[in-house]
C-alpha cells in the first residue's frame, strides 16, 4: 500500500447538499445538555451522524410520529403516479369521528362522511391538524382500506431499514405490536427531508381552516424566533407521553431532535430546543470533498494514458466540532504501490481517510475517475524495464 499526505490544512465549510451517507455516530469529547425525557436522538441530516443520543433503540409507542410513515406512503402514490395530490377524495362513514369510538378525545381535521376535498387538504390535515380521521380518508384513498395501507407502511419499514419499528394504525393510536425508535424516526425523517423536499414543505405549515375550524400546528418550535424550525411532528397518547420531531437549519447545517417521552408538550419542546441550540453552536457540517472531482493524479505502469485522476464519486459531508475544524485532515492510501493498467472507470483503487489530529473519523472510497486501458507494447515493455531497475 501507499500513503500520501491529501489535505494538511484546515477544511472551510461547503454550501449544503444532500449526501448519501450511512448513518454513524463518531464520539467525540463534547458534554451534551441534560434532557428530560425516556429516548432521544440529535442527528445531521446532511451526513446521517448522531451526534448525542440516549435509548435511541428502546422501542416506544410512536403516537402521532406515525403520521411521517402515512403521509410518505401518500407521496410515495403520487410519485408513482398512482394518484395526483389534486384528487378529490370523497370521505367515506370509517373516517368519521361520530362513528368510532377510538378517535374520541384524539385530534381530528373534524371530516364528515361526504365530504369532498383534495389529497393535499388531507395531507395538510393529517399533518397540521394532526387529524386521525384525516389519515384513514387517505388509507382508504390510496389502498382501499386501512388494513392494507398499513402493509405499504410496514413495506417502505423494511425498505428504509427501520429495524426497530411496526405499525399497525395509520393514525399511530396505541395499537398492540406497534412501535418505534427515536433513532428510526431520526432516519424516516432524514429520508422525508432530502428524499421528499416538496412533501417536506407540508411540515411547516402553522394552521388549517376546515368546516369552518382553525387549528394551530401543535409544532410550538415554528414559531421559536432563536431557532429556524420548519418541521417536523408531535404525537401524544398516556402511554406514549409527549413526542417531537424538530428539524433546524442554520446556514449550512440541518440537525434533526428527536424527543419520546417527554412529560409535557411545553417539555418536549423544550428538550428538543436544547439538543438543536446544543448542536448548532458546537458542531459545523463541513464539505470534505466533491464528488467527480481529481484530489490526486496517480502513475499507472502499463498504461494509456499514463496517470488516472483519483476522487470520490459522490459529495462527501462531514459533521465536527467547531473548535476541531482546523485540525481536520485527509490522506489518502493506494491498495496497491503501483497501479497497473487496465483501470476501469470508477472502480476503487485505494481509500480516502479523513483524521481530527491523529483520530481517524471517517473513511471512503477512492476511485479512478476515468478508464486507463493497456498501453502499446512499447510503452509495457519501457515500464517493465523501469519497474525492475
């Protein structure tokens, strides 16, 4: 192998992106605020990084969190095509608050059997409002019945990886065998986020009028003037206790807080807010390297052209400590101490590793950024010689 020296100066913060990166939690020695609650989860959502966090695997009642999973499965079925976000839905007698007895007490959009108004009023209700009733009129739109809308929200469950999480209710009303993480929504949520920009915009809406009714979104964070919060959701049943979802942007950076099992909705928020401020005032989202773009030109024996250009094939993000921004460095290391033709596009020939002083944070792939065939038999035959001397 080969190493080399690819970065010894500080990286300077990139303009944010989307980058698909695994989720990961690097550790770093920063005190995190105290947070009164059972479960929680500080995520980048540029990198996927979980930067403080605690039970984040405990399995909990998800209460109205369960709505992020209903309304990407609505979205999935507009993308799809299989339904417009303009379609008129007629409300069937199964979404009526009157008739069942389980949404009493809950939040509703307040729909009535009959009624007649869009994909995307419902979504709004489901959302703001955080209308139970909503979300069956939309189960019922898109497959039929509730019973089979939640084998498509279990479905997109497995396809996301969401490890520690089953629903059985499109509303997220306590049902036996439902339940999810604070690390799970951290992960729906990112997927929302950079997967669903346009449905993401939904979540930052702050009141709905229907029949005649206002409702307030029940996300006190939006209107919280030290942060920029534009999502996400709360949920709440006596089992579950007080749940938020908070998403933040500043400048460059978007964090994600996960709160389950506050004891308030006065409390949730509060926790959230603490692990956001916390967040953004000591780490920053750094781009470490752009993707398509040479870091290095490299020898390659045998080989026509005789140099391939080296890099990432993708944007790669990085979050850290502000205070060890300037200590950021990257090598790089070749599999092999010579490369030798042939060298196909984007296969990897060594590795991009990225250090805060002497502690390896993260690693990537370093590929060839352009084919290298063989060379004529001239040219093998000089570089073999040269080789062997």
């Amino acid at each position: 192998m080969k190493t080399r020296l690819l970065i010894g100066c500080s990286f300077f913060i990139a303009g944010f992106a989307y980058a698909q990166s695994g989720e990961s939690s690097i550790s770093f020695p920063l005190i995190p605020p105290s947070i009164d609650a059972a479960s929680w989860v500080l995520m980048d959502a540029t990198t996927g990084q979980v930067l403080t966090h605690a039970n984040e695997n405990e399995r909990r009642n998800p209460a109205s969190l369960t709505k992020l999973m209903t309304g990407y499965v609505v979205d999935q079925a507009i993308e799809s095509h299989q339904i417009s976000s303009n379609d008129i839905v007629t409300v069937k007698r199964d979404a009526w608050a009157a008739g069942n007895p389980i949404f009493k007490g809950s939040s509703l959009m307040f729909l009535k059997p009959g009624d007649k108004l869009s994909v995307r009023k419902l979504s709004r209700g489901m959302i703001i409002d955080s209308g139970n009733d909503a979300c069956v009129a939309l189960a019922d739109y898109v497959a039929g019945n509730q019973k089979n809308f939640v084998v498509l929200m279990n479905h997109y469950v497995k396809k996301l990886g969401l490890m520690n999480t089953h629903f059985e209710t499109v509303h997220g009303l306590d049902a036996p065998g439902q339940f999810s993480t604070a690390l799970d929504m951290a992960k729906l949520s990112r997927d929302i986020i950079h997967g669903k920009p346009e449905f993401y915009k939904l979540y930052s809406g702050k009141q709905l009028t229907w029949n005649g009714i206002t409702q307030q979104n029940r996300n006190g964070l939006l209107w919280d003037k030290t942060l920029h919060v534009d999502g996400l959701k709360t949920g709440h049943t006596a089992t579950a206790g007080f749940n938020l979802i908070a998403s933040s942007v500043d400048g460059n950076q978007r964090l994600i807080a996960v709160v389950m099992g506050a004891k308030s909705s006065l409390g949730r928020e509060e926790q959230a807010r603490k692990l956001l401020i916390w967040g953004e005032n000591n780490f920053s989202t750094l781009q470490l390297f752009h993707g398509g773009k040479a870091l290095t030109h490299e020898r390659v024996w045998y080989g026509n052209p005789q140099q391939v250009n080296a890099g990432v094939d993708k944007d790669i993000y990085l979050s850290v400590p502000k205070n060890d921004v300037k200590q950021i460095t990257a090598r790089y290391v070749f599999d092999k101490k010579n490369l030798e033709a042939p060298i196909k596009a984007d296969q990897q020939i060594g590795t991009v590793q990225v250090y805060d002083k002497n502690k390896e944070l993260a690693s990537y792939p370093l590929m060839a950024l352009q084919q290298v065939k063989e060379a004529g038999l001239f040219t093998r035959i000089s570089d073999y010689i040269s080789l062997k001397i």
